[in-house]
C-alpha cells in the first residue's frame, strides 16, 4: 500500500502508537480517507497500515464500503497487488494492514523523473494488462485506476486502493448524483450514466489514460477545473501527445468513447505479447546472421533454475555439509552480506540451499551457502512462511491469502509442483500469520484465521488430516513425527498441543504462556517459546518441560524469532539484529553474536555450521571457523 498524496496540516489527530498487534512507524501518505503508516508486527514483519479518520468512520455506511474494499482487495490476485494481511472494519478507528510495497507511485515516478521510455514504458504497459486481465477473471472492477494507484515495485507495477471497487451486480457503492473516481482518470460512461453499471470496459479506459500519462507527462483530457476535465471526456478528443508507436494504438482503442469497442485487457495484453515474441524472433535472426543488436529482457521473465552444481556447494563449506546429530560450536565469525535486490523476510536453510523470502515480488530467492543467487520462485502470493522438507528436495510457503494457501516447490527446477488452500477465509481477520511445517511423512499448516492445524501429503499436498486445537494456533515446530503447536486466545488459557497422525486431534495439550511470537521443540518433549509479555510483564524465553512446567526464564533475552540446532537454541531480536546462543537445556548463554541493526528473520543451516539472518534488503551470513 502506498499513497503519494501531500499530508494535509492538522488533518486529523496525532496517531496512535499502536493499532491491533502493529506498532506506527513513518507516516507514507495522507488521503481523504484516512492515513497510511509503515509499520511492525511483534515478530518484525514490515507492513502498512492505513488507518480510517474518525470523521469518515461515522459515515451512515462507511464501515459496510469499507469492509467490501477489503474484501475487493483480498480477491486481487496476490502478484499484482498489496495483498492484504489483517484488518479490523469494527476497529475505533477501522484499519487495514497489507504488505508493504518498496517503490514510488507512477505519479511520483513521473513527476519526479519525467515520462518513461522504451523498456520501461512497455514494462509498465505489460504489467498493468496482467493485472487488469487477472482482475477482470475473478469478477472484480477496480474504477479507479489512475498514477497514484499504481506502485512501480522492483517486480513490476503494482495496483492498489480498492477503495471503489466493486462486483458485478454491486451498485450500493455509486452515490445518488455524484462520481466515484478521478475526473482525468474516468469513463465516459462512469460520468454521462449512458451504462447503468461501468463494467471491465471503464478500467479498460483508465489504462489508456494511465498509459498516455506515463509516455508523456499528462493525462489525454487535460484542464484547469473538473469541468473543464468532464467536458473534454464526453465532447472532445483524447491528446496522445508524444505516446510512441505501438503503445500509442493500444491507448487510443482504450480511449474509445464507446465501451463496447474497447479491447479486453486479455486482448490487449496478448497484442502486446506478440509484438514482444516478433521482437525477440527478430533480434535472434539478426545474431544467427552476425548482425549486432540489443537484447531486450522481459521483466517477467522464468526463474533462473539453478546450477546443478554450484562451486560452493561442498561438504567443506558451512553449511553445504549433512545435518548434524550431536552439538557443533556456534558461528560467529561475519560472513558476506548479500544485497538481494528486494526487501528479505522469512528465511529458511536446507543443505547447500538458503531459501529467502521476496514478499514484494510473490517469489522466493535461492543462494547457495556462499550467497551466489541461484534463481526465484515465483509462488503468486505474500509468502508468510517457509520450510524445507528433509531432504531438500521440496520447499513448502505457506501465503498470507484468503483462504490461506500453501504451495510446494520443486527446489531443483524452481517450479510450483502444487497447491492446496486450507480453511475458507471465514472467521477471525488475520493477526498471526499461517506457519507450516515440513517432515518426511507429512506437511503441517497452522490457519490463525479457522484455528485449525491440517497436515498435507508432502508430494501432492491433498489432506491427510485437521484438527481443531483449544486456542487459536500461533507458531508451530516438528518433534520427530508429531507436530508441537504453540496457540493464543484473546482472553487467555493458551495451550501447547502436540499433534500427530491421524492429524485428527490433540494427543496432548498442557498450559502454555500468552504471547507466543515462535516456538521451537526440543528433544524428549520440551519447548522453549519466545514470549512478547505483554500479558503477565515477562518478556524473552521460557523452558517448558513436556507437562508444561517452567524449567527456566530469561526475561533478559529479548527475542521474536527462534531457531535451533543440536544442544542449542539461537534467539533473534528483531530490534537490533541480535542473536543469543543459549544451551536447549538451561537456556544459558553460550553465544552472542551482535547485530548490525533491525532485521526479520534467522535460521540455522544443518549442519550447524551457518546462521542467515534476513535484514532489510540484505541477506547476512555467519559462518563457523
């Protein structure tokens, strides 16, 4: 979510510190509607947080408009959007949470940097036919596509602000005698009312007029006043201005009075690619025939597959060895810092492989234990957790959606092998992200929203098994073949429960504390937990014997993240980037390894040789000597 419009002086009153599980950071933008904060969840996530002004919330209706943008935006297709995250419609003030977008908005883009050109120009063109074209399929219309609702991301444009859209047959949320949208951005028919309800046609249109803007610095109907902008939309002609050729034939059949002779987007995005295929046919015959040219890169081009044997993936190297069975020495000696090119958010380690979350670009990036990228996943959606299976053979995200999805990667071919959705969206907004689990025999997914843990066969991801534990399930980890699920309740009573095949039910549950961020499970029954401590005062980790007595407290070790490695438990503070090594046992320091400022997330290689830690746009890597 961005917004790119000025911040009003004494708009509305000082925001709060927090809203829901989010602490405010920098204010990103102000609109009639209300504010948009970058903000931070209790495990570190970055997200952004728009945050209703109290005078709209008392709106007759506002609450009712408002809930059906969220649910218009949770519909978008994750690839093409902010996707969203959490949300409180009945909140005072409401609020809605999505992931956060890094980049400008076409309007600060142009203003800023003058019209696009070339590579670019046709980069933003292709990338908004997707997404309309993706849009359209699922029933939605957004109207009111314009440059301050399109984020130019390092993975392409992004579409934001569902603030009017609507659904086939949904006219509850057109004013008597007004216009919903912007005047140079508009429809004809979303003006003169010649089409009872504008349909795919008028975002149709408003791409055009977003496409001359970008190529040329103003929209096609130009003026002072917003009658002046109307009067030219019903009477006049568009002004293409310097719009280049093919692009400028495209904006002109989308600027076609008529609806009914507008292309779909699906049409105009396949002109589009056939035009990019004889470019690229043409650029071939000219290399076969000694001719010089310029190689044009799709910008959404396949994943790179990996090398079949990168150069630093030997048993020699930390991290690329077998996984260890007894205590090794912690890593504590600085390694490389990776810059990945993209915000860096869970992250999780297999032999040889390091898989890092791209929550921007709906993808996963691999490296190998030296941090050579070694290709993307594209996963199509905000990927909230991730897990290897045993023998690395699989990657399994887990993606913030509705209902909650989770997908299986072939980590050779970084392809999508299959999906599975779990629960149906119904039920509690999102607060606590999906977590999943992978062992050799089943793939285990905690869904906050439906309280349930479901475990997924490893291969096609078809049900093997749900159960419904006692409270709201919050942070998982495997012990041996069963499953240890950490779960909160809002007022109180959180339980640990263990579950294992038939996946049906609890085998066993005990007392847990409140305020679970992560959880990791120790041999023999044990659990060490990271608690925010919000509820009793006692932040940091807790030693729990399997009957859920408390063996050991470190209310000193501030921690939101936690992995673990034979013998040892290693503790993120999210804050400062800091690591703690602790003995599983006593949860006595054994290590500290300083931060180098905030960062997401850590984990440990098998072998225990290698700590990743995610920061920013940068991947830190720790190496033993």
């Amino acid at each position: 979510m961005t917004m790119a419009d000025p911040v009003p002086p004494g708009a509305d009153a000082p925001a709060p510190a927090t809203v829901g599980p989010y602490r405010l950071g920098r204010l990103l933008g102000s609109g009639a509607s209300g504010r948009v904060h970058a903000a931070v969840d209790g495990r570190g996530r970055e997200v952004a947080v728009k945050i209703v002004r109290r005078e709209r919330a008392t709106e007759p209706g506002f609450r009712t408009r408002f809930r059906r943008e969220i649910g218009a935006a949770r519909r978008m297709p994750a690839r093409y959007t902010a996707p969203v995250v959490d949300a409180d419609p009945d909140g005072d003030p409401p609020w809605v949470a999505t992931a956060l977008l890094r980049g400008p908005t076409l309007d600060r883009r142009i203003r800023d940097g003058g019209p696009l050109r070339g590579r670019e120009l046709t980069r933003l063109a292709t990338g908004l036919l997707r997404a309309l074209a993706a849009m359209h399929r699922t029933g939605l219309v957004h109207r009111d596509l314009k440059p301050a609702n399109v984020v130019l991301t390092p993975r392409g444009p992004m579409v934001v602000d569902f603030g009017i859209a609507h659904t086939p047959g949904d006219t509850r949320m057109t004013r008597t005698g007004g216009t919903l949208g912007t005047p140079a951005y508009l429809a004809p028919e979303q003006v003169d009312g010649t089409v009872p309800e504008p349909g795919p046609a008028a975002d149709v249109h408003a791409f055009g007029a977003v496409l001359v803007f970008a190529a040329t610095g103003a929209p096609p109907y130009p003026g002072d006043t917003v009658p002046a902008v109307l009067y030219r939309l019903l009477h006049g002609t568009p002004d293409l201005g310097a719009t280049p050729e093919p692009l400028r034939a495209v904006a002109a059949a989308c600027l076609r009075r008529d609806p009914a002779e507008r292309p779909s987007a699906a049409a105009l995005l396949a002109r589009v690619r056939r035009r990019g295929r004889a470019v690229a046919v043409a650029v071939a015959a000219a290399v076969a025939v000694g001719v010089p040219a310029v190689v044009l890169l799709r910008p959404d081009g396949p994943a790179t597959a990996p090398d079949p044997v990168p150069a630093a993936e030997r048993a020699d190297v930390p991290g690329a060895g077998p996984a260890a069975t007894a205590p090794v020495p912690p890593p504590t000696t600085a390694g490389p810092v990776v810059d990945l090119g993209h915000r860096a958010d869970r992250v999780v380690a297999a032999a040889g492989r390091i898989h890092v979350a791209d929550p921007d670009g709906r993808a996963v990036t691999v490296l190998d234990p030296a941090g050579a990228v070694l290709g993307r996943a594209d996963v199509g959606g905000f990927p909230a957790a991730l897990a290897v299976a045993p023998d690395g053979r699989r990657l399994y995200v887990a993606l913030s959606s509705t209902p909650t999805r989770v997908v299986a990667v072939d980590t050779q071919s970084l392809t999508v092998t299959a999906s599975a959705e779990i629960g149906t969206g119904a039920g509690a907004e999102i607060v606590w992200s999906p977590d999943v689990v992978a062992g050799p025999d089943a793939v285990v997914v905690t869904d906050p929203r439906s309280s349930t843990v479901t475990a997924l066969d490893p291969a096609t991801l078809r049900p093997l098994g749900t159960a419904e534990p006692a409270s709201r399930p919050v942070a998982a980890d495997a012990a041996g073949d069963a499953i240890v699920v950490a779960g909160s309740d809002p007022g109180g009573g959180s339980r640990i429960e263990t579950v294992r095949p038939p996946w049906t039910a609890a085998a066993t549950v005990v007392p847990g504390p409140d305020d679970v961020l992560d959880l990791v499970a120790l041999p023999g029954g044990a659990v060490v937990p990271a608690v925010a401590g919000t509820a009793d005062g006692v932040p940091g980790l807790r030693l729990l014997g399997p009957d859920g007595t408390v063996r050991a407290t470190r209310a000193d070790v501030p921690a939101s993240r936690l992995a673990a490695a034979p013998g040892l438990v290693y503790a993120l503070d999210a804050s400062t980037g800091t690591v703690t090594v602790l003995d599983a046992g006593t949860l006595a320091t054994v290590a500290e390894i300083p931060g180098a400022g905030a960062a997401a997330d850590l984990a440990v290689a098998p072998d225990g040789r290698a700590l990743y830690l995610t920061a920013g746009r940068t991947l830190r890597i720790v190496t033993a000597q």
